[in-house]
C-alpha cells in the first residue's frame, strides 16, 4: 500500500458537495501533479465532515490544520505556502468568532472539540466510498464478533445491557424491539434501516444491519432512502456492492453460516413515510399511510412479516455497543438516556452542522459551545428541538439538558434531532404557522384530527397573522392542539401541535400581540406592523434608502429619512440593514397615523422656507 | 378467553378481538366511522377513541386488541370531548347541504354530531369546491361531503377485489377517485355506495328522488342469481326507489352485487305486459282472462284429443318462485296428464346435478361458508364472482384468509386477478386438468389408494386415468405436465381442498364431464362429498328442481321439446325465453314456429311471447308472495310489496284459476296450502342417502383444428347481465348498454380489427354482427361474447348440448 506524507481530507458531504468540493478536488490534484508532490500528498473525498456551516471544509494531516471555505482559488496558495513552505495559510483558518484569533488545529476548535463522536466517530475520516478504509478504521470487526463469538440472545442482551433508545423521536428501546422480533417464529424476518437521509458513515449502517440481522434471525435488509439524494443513495449502494465483494453481505458470511443481504430502496420524499408502519406500506410500493399499532412493526411488519425498523443512527451506535460492550456505551450519557446523540444545528449562529454529544448535555453548550452563540446583533429568542414538529424552548430553559424525558417534559420531541435556532428576528406566531404549512402539507389524510386539525391551526394563525385574530382564538387552539395530541393516530398528527402549544406556553405575549395590539414586534406579520425611522437616532447615511425595493423611503443627507407607508410593503429590508437602530416597529394602527402626517417632500420645503427666511 | 371491563361490566373476550368488537358483542355502544367488520381495523376517524386504565392517550378502540384485566371507559367526560372534536373538525369542511343530500336522515355524521356535537361552532370553516362527479353510470360522488374514512377504498380493494378507487393526494385535500382523476369505471357493484356513511357517494338513479323518511323499507330476496341475497328495497308510494344490502339482514350480511343493488328496475320496463293477449287474425290482441283462459282450454283439449297427453309440454321457470312452478307441474301432471315438463336448468344445473346424482347418489346444495373453511381452493373454468358474485366474495376473503387459491381459466377473472395462481387452460379443458391432476395423485400416491380401491368404478377409473397421457393433457390443456404435477401435488398436500365449479346455462365450455371429473378427485382423495361445490344458477334454479319441474317418469325434456319439431304439438311457457336464452336458436324457433299451440306466461312481452297463440301476464318478483329455494339450499320467503302490473296475477293463481275453470280441483286455494304440500315434497326428498361411486368418464376428446372456423367462442354470464331479467334493467344497461365480443389484442391484429368497430362472427350455424371490445382478458384463439342480449342474437351461433356436453363452438371474424 502506497504511504503518503500528507493526506487531505477534503469534505464531500452533500453541502460541501454542493459549494464545489469535487472542482476543489480536481484543482488541487492538478495542482499537486504540476508540483510533482501527487506521490506524496493524497486528497481524500471523506463523508460529511459537519461543519457545514463553513464548506467546504478541509483538513490537512497529520498536523490536524482545518481550512473553511476554500474556493478553487485557494488551491494554489494551498499547495505552495502550505504544502511546499510548510506555513498553513492563515486566512483559511477558522477564527474564534470574539476573540478573531485564527485556530489552526481542528481539535481545538470549540465545535469540534466539545462532541463525542461515536455515530460519527469516521466522520472527514474516510472516503465512504472506499470499504477498505472503514475497515481500517475497525470497521466490521463488531459484525465479525458477532457472527463468530456471540450468539443472537448474547448480541441482544448486550445492545439491552446498554440502553440504547432508538433514535428515530421516539426513544423506544432498541434491543427490546429486537427481543420481540427475534421471538417471533417466522420464515422471512427483515431489518429496516429508516430514512438514510443523514450523511452517516454507509458501512456503519451496512454492519449494524448484519448484527441486527444476526440478532434477530433476519436475512434481508432493506436501506430506505429518497430519490431525490442521488449522493447518499450512490454511496449505500457502493457500500453494499463493496460488503458484498468483501463476502460481508450474501451467503455464509464469514463462514460463519449465516446469510444476510441488503437492498437499497428509493423512495419518494414523504414526511409521514419516516413513521414506521407508513415506510413499510411504502416499502410494498403502496400508498404510504400509518397503520394502528398493535401489531408493532416487530410481529406483523413488511408483507406481513417480523420487521425491525431502526434508524441510521441507531444502527451506526449498533457496531461500537457490540465492539466496545454496553458498559463503555453507558459511561457517557444519563441513566436512562446514555450514549450520544446527533443532532443538526441551525439557525443565526456562528458555527451551524452535523454535531453529536452525549446525552445530557445541556441545550445551552450546544447552542453556544458548539455552535459560537449567537451572530452580532441577534439575540436568542428560541430553539425549535425535535425538527418541524418540535416544540420551542425559550432562553429561560436553556439549561435542559437534552435527553428524551427532559426534551418531552419541556414539550419538544428529540424527533429527527433537528435543532433550529430562532432570534429577535424571528415571529413566533409566524413561526408556528410555518411548521404548521409544513404539517398540514405533510399530513397523509388517513386520521380526522391531523388531516383537519393541522388546517384549521394553520388557517387560525394565518387569521392571526394577517390581523384577523380573535381573542378567544389562543384557547381554542391550544385545546385543539391537545386534542391532536391525545387521538391522532401517528407520530406526526400527534406531535404536528407541539410548535404551537409551546409557542402559547412560552411565548404567549406575542400571541396577545397580535391579536390584540395587531403589533407583530418582530416586524414578519406584514399586516401587523409599521416600519418608521426614529428621526432622532437617523444618522442619514442613506443605507436604508438604497436596499427599499420601493423607493419608499425619503431624505437627503442630513435630513433624517422617513419612509412612505403609502408605498412600504414590509420588506424588512431597511431594518435589517440600519445599523443605528433607528428604524422601529410599530403596531398596525401607526400605519394610518403616519399616513396623515406631512410628507417628507412638504417637510422639506417647509424647512428650506425657514433657512431661506433666515438668511435673508 | 380473556376477562376484561368494559365501564365496570365485566366481559370475556377472544385473544386478538378488539375493544370495539368485544363492546359492540356485549351491546355496548361506542361510535365509529371508519370501521367496518368487513374490514381490516383502520384507525382512521378517531371516533371509537376510549380512555384505558393505565393509558396516557386515548386508545383508537377499533384497532387496540383486547388484554387481560383491561379496565376500559367508552363515555367519559375526556373521551366525550375528543370525539366532539373528531366531529366539529368533520364539520369544518363538510358542507351542511342536508336539505339536498340523499343521505339526510341515515348519515352517521349528522347522527354522531347531533349526539356529541357542537351546539356552536368554534371552528372557522374551511370548505371544499370540488365539482361532484355524475360522469360514471350508476355511482355519482360529491367530494365536498366526503369524510374520508376511507371505506369505500377499502370495501372495494379489500373485500370486493375491485380496485377501482384509491385515495390520492395528501393531508387536507386528500380525495377519493379512480387513478388520475379518470372516469369511475368498475363493476358498480354499490357497495361503497352503502359504505360510505355521509352522501359522499350516492347512487345516481337514486339522486334527489325521495327523502329516507319518506320512504318504507322491507328486506326481500334479490330475484337474480342463487345466491339467495337479502336486498332491503325502500318504497314510496308503491315504487321501488332504492334498494340497498344491511348489515346483518340475510345471508349476504349487507354484501350485494350490481343486479341486487340496482337491477330492480326491470319490473318497470316499458314492455310489460298488462293484459291477456289472445292471437286473432295473426295479431296478438287483448283480451279478458276468461276469453284467454278458455281458448288455452280449448287449445290444449284438442291437441290432447288428437294426440294424447303426451303431445302437450310445459317449460317452468328458474325465476318463478317454488309455489308457481309446483302449481305448473301440478297441472301439467293432474289437469293434463303429461311428464314432459322442465326448465332451462336442463341446459344449466342438470350438468352438476346428474353428475353428483351419479358420484354422490344425491345433488348436493352449497354450503356459504364452505370457501372459508378451505386452505386450499381450486376453481375450474368458473367466473363466480360474475355468477354468484356474493357468494363469490367469500373465495377472495378465504385467500385474504391465508387459504391458497387457484384459478384454472382462460378467461382473466376478476377470482384470476385475487388468487395465488392462475392457471392458463384452454377453454373446455377442465376436465382434461383434474384427469391429469389425478394421474399425478395415482403415480406419486399421494391418496390412500387402498381405501380408494375400495370404491365402486375405481378400476375403470384407473383403466381411463392410464389411458389419457400426459402429451395428450398438455396438448388439450395448454398446461406443462411439471405445472399440473405441482398443482396435484399442493392439492394432495393441504388440508382441507375444495373444488368449485358452476353449471349455468350460458356457459359453453362445461358439461357434465367437467363435474364427473370434479366429483372423481373429490373421492379419490377420500373428501367429504362437500369438497365439491356446484351452485345452482339462479333465484330458484333448485327450488324448480325440487318442486318437479322435471320429467321423472320417462317425459321429455327441453332439448326434446324444443329441438326436435313434433315432440309435442303444444307447449305452455312460463316465465322462461328460449329465444334468446336457449343455445342454437335458429332451430328452436323452427320448433316454436311449428307449434300447434303455444302459450307463453311471462312477465314481459318476450321474443317468444310474440309468437305464441295466447299471452298471459303474470305478476312480477316483488308484486307476489312467494318463496325461492337459494343454491345453498335454503328457502325463503318474500313478501308482496307492491301492486300488479295491469291485470296480471301471481303465475300459480292461473294455474289454480285455469284448473277451476276446467271444473276440476287441484286441492289448492290459497298459498299457505301449496307450501305445506312442498314442504311435504322436500322432507320426502331430504331422506335420501349418500352413497359413494366413482362414475365412469368418457374419454378425453383431442381438438380438431378447423381452418375455416378458427376461433373458440366462450360464452357465459358477466356480472352485470345474467338473463332475460338483467337486460331490461335501465341501471344495469347504464353500465353495459350493448352486446359485445371480447377478442384478444394478437387476434384483433390478424384480422385488422379495432376495438369498438363492428365485427361479423359466424360460425356453422350461422352469423351475427356485434361490437369488438379488444382485451387480453381472453385469451389468443378465443372470443368471448355475453348472450343475454335479444336484439344481439348471440345464440344463433352456439349448440345444443349433446348428452349433457357442451360441443366446442368454432368461430370466425370479420370486420363489417
């Protein structure tokens, strides 16, 4: 095997992917050719590196240099200063946002350095496309354990020993799932990898498949992912036909006598097919619509048969619990939620990406270890936890710590372990109506409160939104939303309220707001606010004048702007781009006030009227 | 059994039972939309949610099975407020049109709101424009209204095997239609019509004609096929206007196919007949019941003077009910003194009846639920959904069921479409199948052979078995030897076997070997002679039968009377038209034709009617009292709901009438009186025992190519039409207007036809023109043609069975 002096890691997750990391790569190959260094220094395309926030992303070993936003331009300064001088270039280094102090080394850069990787642990590690670099890395040697020195009840004993909850929201216990499928007598059992849509290591998920199949008496496994990700498809489909080669999947896998083999599967981009019984309908190329449970996906799943249906996150924890033992697994984490968790990371923060913790951590580190805290000017408002159908958290409960009981308690879901951050920016009546378009969208129609419920709550808030509010609407919805949660049939109809019953609970002010002062202080409900500029702070720089997309705003140097309410739509744009704070918000009724006053053209005059009466 | 408590009641349970069921077996109300015991739990409405002990949310009752010790509350105040809200969010898009919507007064939605519902609304509304849809025939649908719980999808795929719709689109604007928004385009059977419980989906002869509550409902027998179906018409003012299947009414238990839905109407067809018509100058004219009585006195007195009793024959008829054909062959063998009396069942049922006559030393009557009981079926050559559609659904619900279900049939069927396998015979070669089958069961003894041989013809069975080969199944059949060798095999492996094969007389490509052969498997294989299911044909194809519309000592039978000119000089016809329903009726008109005296009973003016000497008009199903025998063997009776047409009477009441004309009495005054006789008659019957014998088969008969006449033509009965009755039906002509021949697509090509083009078919006996309808649905070298259409004349072309088999009809078409 050929040895290099120097590899980089360049990053080829789906965002980097899509900011250019495979021109960056040829660029760089061509450029370390023409140098002669291509014998020395290798470029490797490794799965999502999760600062995605700052893609493309690359990193140099062994020094361990991380570069963001490297552009085909940065190629050749790369490659001279770096590679040949040996001095990393400094301005593709990442910057501690406060102290703007360049941080050369990946390790000791706060978002990296405060995760525990264990789903993640290859992650900018490995080509993902490449089996023998998994293998490298340990990979398959838990599957290898398994099939040659454990039997099933062992492999199941030992993933109940550890705890792990799967991780697909609702936090049901893995190696009991399993138990009960590997109980049932049946001829064809299946495992069900759900939603491969994460950037995950595929052989990971390839192997934690083979022990569940192991575990269970399974011999054939289905990898469900979207069409539309030609990128994760491409590589769950290398994997397999890799772990084929390699006699990893197929008959007699090491010699062991057990058969396993895995399909992967594309589907359509359905929200509701990430609930089980709706994937495995979907899975028998039907209309993908939940079914009651019981009977659970573990004794009556795909055609009929015992299926296991496990997250990709799930299943990547599977290899290291079998590796590493249930002990190692629960000494990060909390009694009943050990281990990590994955988790996205969005919103107006400095560092945003594919981030894993354990379990505990609290919502704050997150928020703003790992991800920087906010960026300048925005204050923290709320994170929505659990993806679209999350519940908020407001500042004051920062402090949870982000486990299932904990994030349920305080009415978010862990859900898809999306994390979004949302700031002074941000409405929260607007907000909940946004996830509320998104469910009502989503909502398959099978059951009465979800299909109908998800509408009506998004048309109330529209009402209210658009100034129609009522006063007795906070109430109706907030009992509607319970009753949702209570009678719906799936995940989806029974978690489609969480936004709106914590967006009541935490943020009700706003609610009040906008009903009863028709004021959306966040400036996002157009019919329920006035921009005006606060003549005094106006500093006449001629900012906001030039992004009005209306020509609504007037005034000279000098002469403190005002803006036309004749002609404002709202925009925003002005608000965001005063960097005086001069531009305000009021409620609606201010609207018509204004309209009244004298108009800035009047203004004007009047006041070169008095100067020329001065001067003469 | 499991314990449980429901509301403090204590309550035992079968493991897997829901809480729904478990409650509604102990009369315990909790309301539903979305379910049906039909089908499958769903979950959908979330109206059966209940509040269990030790549950954090409310449990969808339908879809929860029952546990040990579980403490369930179907009214608490939580509950009670869930399902107000299930309610109130139904109203915010249902629109309240009640004072226009045909289901005002029996909609589960406007029932449930006004027991839990909102005394105000809270909800802002939300409505729905979709247009309604009134393009199909028959079913019309109003998307505005629909709830979507999904029971018409379901009732339709998983119990009616249809398919026709599905649910498209997602969340709040999720509707219900045919793929791509087409034109509805089914069997309209209507049974998602009765399961839908808003006016989503409605019945378009039914549109805006009356209000439930106005309308008296009574449960009576469908009057069409041997299913024995319990239909609950509503009448207002003496009209049918509706007619629909109930849960729990009769043996269908709410199931109900498209004649029993919606083929009521043809006692309203327009050429009923109101008076007695009397032949004068060559013209049937009207005349008193007296005049015409006398002249068919006088008409059959004089041929029975001239040439004895003998001379004179009567065909009853598989449609009237057991009294008017007992009293038909009452008079033919008391008044007249003749035994050449039958029906058209000659043609049909007597195939299966003689053969189990010979195999089982009795017929035997189905068994409904026979098919659920099987895990292995196989079905032969018959399209049961089309023939007893009803009783057809249990063969889907058994392969739901897990049981193995095999079809061998060249025509696509829908049973085709359902079953586990579907074997691609050639038509007529049924019989050739269970031959070979039964040489596979011999050679690999996969029977207990010593207690075979012990049966009486076994050894000519044997003798026959050897002397059919395999190269000779495999040819006739169309069928490899490795095929017929697995199917014998799975047949000789499970548990419980049945064979199902039906004898109607439109089906050309059965006879009576197909049921020795049928009858032999089911002995060999030492199953109970119930194994072997024969349904009769129609409403009361058995109930003539067993009253004696039969020759039973030595009279002749219909294809004597009819087809052989001078057999008998006169012919009395009740309810029966051998002019369209008898095979080569070119030659049986010849026959009619040369009648001395012909008298046609019938509730319409028939082909053959028109050339009888005297017509008389009886009553029709629904204007009589009366009872029919089903093809389970089962007699039930039917009220009088509604009044005469014109003067016509009940056909027995002439009998009677006729006899007391004569100045001689039958005994018989009123009803009551006939029935207690045949119930005399049927005890009597029921005594027989059950002997066993392996009947002895003809050989098997190799295909002869015929150059000129290339072409198999199938007939036999389609799902919407089934005889004379059928077609006059305004509903059912909606959905299938026109005769038709079904030609496969290669066949189509080699004789450059287009679907929908005319098409000239002729065969030996002689030509029609009819409609192509191109579709693989038959197979290549095979036409298919329904023959009830009288105008369509499709049995000009088919033959009179001969010795009880049918001969193969070759065809030829051309474009016109």
């Amino acid at each position: 095997m050929q040895r290099f002096r120097t590899s980089v890691m360049l990053c080829g997750g789906n965002g980097c992917t899509a900011r250019g990391s495979l021109k960056i790569k040829n660029a760089l190959e061509k450029e370390l050719k023409e140098k002669g260094l291509d014998r020395e220094i290798t470029v490797v395309l490794t799965g999502c590196n999760g600062f995605c926030a700052q893609g493309p992303v690359m990193i140099v070993h062994p020094d361990d240099i991380f570069y963001k936003q490297v552009t085909v331009k940065d190629v050749p300064a790369i490659v001279d200063e770096h590679f040949i001088k040996g001095r990393p270039v400094e301005r593709l280094m990442y910057r501690d946002p406060v102290k703007k102090q360049p941080i050369p080394a990946m390790k000791d850069i706060p978002f990296f350095s405060v995760q525990v990787l264990r789903a993640l642990r290859n992650k900018g590690l490995i080509d993902p496309e490449k089996i023998e670099e998994y293998i490298g890395r340990d990979g398959y040697m838990a599957a290898a354990k398994a099939l040659t020195e454990m039997r099933p009840e062992e492999i199941i004993a030992e993933i109940k020993r550890s705890g792990l909850r799967g991780r697909g929201g609702a936090g049901a216990l893995t190696g009991l799932k399993w138990e009960i499928c590997a109980k049932e007598e049946s001829k064809e059992k299946y495992i069900v990898c759900n939603r491969s849509t994460l950037d995950i290591e595929p052989h990971s998920i390839v192997e934690g498949m083979i022990i569940a199949g192991r575990a269970t008496g399974a011999g054939k496994g289905f990898i469900y992912t979207r069409a539309s990700l030609p990128l994760i498809v491409r590589r769950f489909t290398i994997a397999v036909e890799k772990a084929r080669e390699y006699g990893l999947l197929g008959a007699n896998i090491l010699d062991s006598g057990f058969a396993f083999d895995i399909e992967v599967f594309q589907a359509s981009d359905e929200f509701v097919c990430g609930e089980e019984t709706a994937l495995l309908m979907s899975l028998e190329s039907r209309r993908g619509m939940p079914k009651p449970k019981p009977p659970f996906p573990a004794v009556k799943g795909l055609w009929e048969m015992p299926t296991v249906i496990n997250t990709v996150e799930t299943l990547a924890n599977v290899p290291q619990i079998i590796l590493n033992g249930a002990d190692w697994y629960r000494s990060v984490g909390t009694e009943k939620s050990p281990g990590t968790k994955v988790f996205t990371l969005s919103g107006p923060l400095h560092n945003n990406g594919l981030i894993e913790v354990p379990m505990g951590t609290p919502l704050k580190d997150i928020i703003y270890s790992i991800g920087g805290g906010l960026r300048k000017g925005r204050e923290f408002k709320a994170a929505q936890v659990g993806g679209s159908t999350g519940g908020y958290i407001p500042e004051s409960l920062l402090d949870l710590p982000v486990t299932y009981e904990d994030i349920t308690k305080a009415g978010a879901i862990m859900g898809s372990g999306g994390i979004v951050v949302l700031s002074d920016l941000n409405c929260m009546v607007s907000s909940a109506k946004f996830t509320l378009e998104f469910s009502s969208d989503e909502s398959c129609g099978k059951c009465t409160p979800c299909r109908i419920g998800t509408t009506v709550l998004k048309e109330m808030h529209k009402d209210i939104c658009e100034g129609r509010g009522r006063e007795s609407d906070i109430e109706l919805m907030a009992d509607l939303a319970v009753e949702m949660q209570d009678s719906s049939l799936c995940g989806l109809g029974q978690t489609a309220a969480n936004p709106v019953l914590t967006a009541i609970r935490y943020f009700r002010a706003e609610y009040d707001e906008h009903i009863k002062e028709k004021w959306c202080k966040a400036g996002v409900c157009r019919e329920l606010c006035t921009f005006y500029i606060d003549e005094e702070k106006c500093k006449a720089c001629g900012a906001c004048k030039r992004v009005c997309p209306k020509n609504a705003i007037s005034g000279e140097k000098k002469v403190p702007h005002r803006i036309d309410q004749s002609l404002c739509i709202q925009c925003r744009s002005c608000y965001e781009t005063c960097a005086f704070g001069s531009i305000r918000i009021g409620p609606r009724s201010m609207r018509e006030e204004m309209m009244n006053l004298p108009d800035q053209g009047i203004l004007s005059e009047i006041h070169a009227k008095q100067t020329a009466g001065e001067e003469d | 059994m499991i314990e449980l408590f429901i509301n403090g009641k204590t309550i035992e349970a079968e493991p897997g039972t829901t809480i729904l069921e478990a409650a509604l077996r102990n009369n315990i109300y909790i309301p539903t939309m979305c379910y049906d015991k039909r089908l499958k739990p769903y979950g959908g409405c979330r109206l059966c949610v209940v509040e269990v002990e030790g549950q954090g949310k409310l449990l969808a009752s339908c879809s929860t099975p029952v546990e040990e010790g579980m403490s369930v509350q179907t009214e608490t105040p939580r509950v009670a407020k869930a399902r107000k809200t299930v309610l109130e969010l139904l109203l915010v898009h249902h629109p309240l049109d009640c004072p226009v919507c045909d289901k005002a007064g029996e909609c589960d939605l406007q029932d449930l709101a006004f027991k839990y519902g909102p005394s105000q609304p809270r909800l802002l509304a939300v409505r729905k424009h979709a247009p309604e849809r009134i393009d199909a025939p028959i079913v019309e649908s109003n998307p505005n209204r629909c709830i979507l719980c999904g029971k018409c999808v379901r009732v339709c795929s998983e119990h009616q095997g249809a398919n026709a719709i599905s649910i498209i689109g997602k969340g709040f604007n999720s509707k219900i239609s045919p793929a791509f928004e087409e034109t509805l385009d089914c069997e309209f059977c209507g049974q998602c019509i009765d399961a839908c419980p808003v006016g989503a989906l409605g019945a378009k002869p039914y549109r805006f004609r009356s209000r439930v509550w106005f309308m008296d409902e009574f449960p009576t027998l469908c009057p069409y096929c041997g299913c024995g179906c319990t239909t609950n018409v509503g009448i207002q003012e003496g009209r049918i206007m509706r007619a629909r299947g109930k849960e729990g009414v009769g043996i269908n238990d709410g199931n109900l196919c498209s004649k029993g839905r919606f083929g009521f109407d043809y006692i309203y067809a327009e050429n009923r007949l109101r008076t007695p018509l009397i032949r004068k100058n060559g013209e049937l004219t009207p005349a008193s019941w007296q005049e015409a009585l006398e002249e068919i006195i006088k008409g059959l007195e004089s041929v029975k003077a001239n040439d004895g009793p003998e001379a004179i024959g009567a065909v009853g008829s598989q449609r009237c009910t057991m009294e008017d054909n007992y009293m038909l062959q009452r008079f033919m063998r008391e008044i007249i003194g003749t035994d050449n009396i039958d029906s058209a069942a000659r043609l049909g049922y007597a195939k299966a009846e003689s053969a189990m006559e010979k195999a089982f030393g009795s017929s035997l009557p189905i068994s409904w639920n026979r098919p659920l009981h099987a895990e292995f079926i196989l079905v032969l050559e018959s399209d049961i959904t089309s023939t007893l559609p009803v009783w057809g659904l249990n063969f889907i619900k058994a392969r739901h069921n897990g049981a193995r279900l095999v079809i061998a049939d060249h025509k696509e069927t829908k049973l085709a479409r359902q079953s586990s396998q579907w074997l691609r015979i050639r038509p007529g070669s049924g019989e050739a199948l269970l031959i070979g089958m039964m040489k596979v069961i011999i050679e690999e003894g996969l029977c207990d052979r010593e207690k075979a041989s012990l049966l009486e013809g076994y050894e000519s069975l044997m003798t026959r078995l050897n002397e059919s080969s395999q190269a000779d199944i495999e040819q006739i059949t169309g069928v490899s030897r490795e095929e017929i060798r697995e199917l014998a095999e799975a047949y000789a492996a499970a548990g419980n076997r049945l064979l199902a094969v039906t004898s109607n007389a439109s089906e050309n490509t059965k006879g009576t070997a197909i049921f020795l052969a049928a009858a032999s498997l089911v002995l060999l294989m030492g199953d109970e002679p119930g194994s072997l299911q024969a349904p009769a044909e129609f409403s009361n194809t058995l109930g003539a039968w067993a009253v004696g519309v039969r020759p039973v000592s030595g009279g002749k039978d219909c294809t004597e009377m009819l087809y052989d000119p001078g057999a008998v000089k006169a012919l009395y016809i009740m309810g029966e038209n051998p002019l369209v329903t008898f095979p080569d009726v070119a030659q049986v008109e010849r026959t009619l034709r040369g009648m001395e005296f012909l008298v046609v009973q019938d509730i319409f003016l028939t082909e053959t009617a028109k050339l009888a000497h005297v017509v008389l008009p009886a009553c029709s199903w629904g204007e009589k009292e009366g009872e029919f025998m089903a093809a389970t063997g089962a007699v039930q009776s039917m009220p009088k709901l509604l009044p005469e047409t014109g003067q016509s009477i009940p056909d027995w009441k002439i009998f009677r009438n006729m006899a007391r004309l004569m100045n001689r009495e039958m005994g018989f005054m009123r009803l009551e009186e006939i029935r207690a006789s045949i119930k005399e008659i049927l005890s009597a019957g029921r005594k027989k025992e059950l002997k066993t014998s392996l009947p002895p088969l003809a050989p098997l008969q190799a295909l002869a190519a015929d150059p000129y006449y290339p072409l198999t033509l199938v007939t036999a009965t389609i799902l919407q039409h089934s005889g004379a009755l059928s077609v006059l039906s305004k509903n059912l002509d909606s959905v299938v207007p026109d005769a038709f021949v079904q030609i496969h697509p290669q066949d189509a090509l080699k004789h450059q036809i287009d679907d929908g083009a005319f098409v000239k078919v002729s065969s030996r006996k002689g030509e029609i023109f009819l409609k192509a309808m191109v579709s693989d649905e038959v197979m290549e070298g095979t036409v298919f043609t329904p023959l009830h259409f009288g105008h369509a004349k499709a049995n000009i072309l088919t033959e009179l069975p001969v010795k009880g088999e049918m001969p193969r009809v070759m065809v030829r078409i051309e474009k016109a």
